[in-house]
C-alpha cells in the first residue's frame, strides 16, 4: 500500500511512515518495521518519539531484545524521552534477562530529564533485583515507591517475602506480610 501511495505521487513524511511501522508492528512483522525505519531516517525524514517506540515494544513484545535494547538507545541518543509504557516494556523485558542494572542505569538518566516512573516501572526493578538475589536493593525501590506516595501491589510485597525467605531473613519477610496485610491489598 506505501509503495502505491508513493507511486500515486503522495508527498514521504514521517506520519505516513510511522503509521505503517505502527500496523507493521501490531501484526508482529517487525522486522519490516525496523525496514522502514531505517529506509525513512535514509531518505532524512526524523522518526519521533512514537516511530521509536511501536518499535521498541514491538521488539520487546516478540522477544528481539537485542533490537529492542538498539533502538530504545536510538530513541534517547535522538534526545526523547519514552512515554512509561515503552520505558515498562524495556525495563520488564531487561529484568526478566537480568539486565536489571541497565534499567537501573537509564533510570538514574530519565529521571533527570524529569521522566515519571510509574508503580509498574518500580515492580519491574523489584522483581528484576529479588530475582538476581539482591532483594535489599529491591527494597530501595519500595521505599523510593513509598516516598513518592505510590501504593505497592501484592505482587510486589510478595516478591520481596519471597526473596527475603529466600535469604532466611525470616523477621523482615514477616514485616512485610503485616505491612501487606495492614494496607489490605489484595490480589486483582
């Protein structure tokens, strides 16, 4: 359809390509999306934030990692800032891979760039830190969370349980039960 449009005489522009990389990604065909983004940054039409990050959480979303990790650095080498959705993205898909001081490491940089991290950017770095067993710096991010008045889910407090039982920190692990259970959450 690009190629008719083009051949038809319609004008390039870098809406018209980002709407193709879009679709491209949402049927999973990211490999022709990445082809346009490379084919509209050569005839020296600018991606946008969005043309980066359908791309980035495409990536993510099939697992091309690599990719995804070279395009998010793309996108902040341009001097973007992603939304939280694509940052959660990246930052669960490092985590899960053990990558979770990259995550840690770009934060530190979003956040004076004034990014807002989200309960879900924070659960992300929890789970990703309990999971390489350093459930204290896990605990950093809960006090970070708490500090900036975000409610931490059950999922989080029973990460850090979890890990803290794991490392036979059985006191704190019941700290943390009753501190769930004195917010009444539940799960969702």
């Amino acid at each position: 359809m690009y190629n008719e449009m083009v051949r038809r005489g319609f004008r390039e522009n870098s809406f018209v390509y980002t709407s193709f990389i879009e679709a491209f990604c949402e049927k999973g065909k990211i490999g022709e999306a990445i082809g346009l983004l490379r084919e509209m940054e050569g005839k020296g039409l600018r991606a946008y934030d969005e043309t980066y990050e359908f791309v980035i959480v495409g990536c993510a979303d099939t697992g091309r990692l690599k990719e995804c990790w070279s395009v998010f650095e793309e996108m902040l080498s341009a001097g973007f800032v992603p939304s939280c959705l694509t940052f959660d993205k990246v930052a669960e898909k490092l985590g899960e891979n053990g990558d979770v001081e990259k995550v840690n490491d770009v934060l530190t940089v979003l956040l004076d760039k004034g990014f807002s991290p989200s309960d879900d950017t924070y659960s992300h770095l929890i789970r990703g830190y309990a999971r390489n067993d350093k459930v204290e710096e896990a605990e950093k991010y809960l006090r970070i969370m708490k500090g900036r008045l975000l409610v931490p889910s059950v999922t989080i407090y029973e990460t850090l349980i979890a890990g803290h039982m794991q490392k036979g920190n059985h006191d704190r692990a019941l700290q943390l039960r009753n501190e769930m259970a004195s917010l009444e959450l539940q799960h969702c």
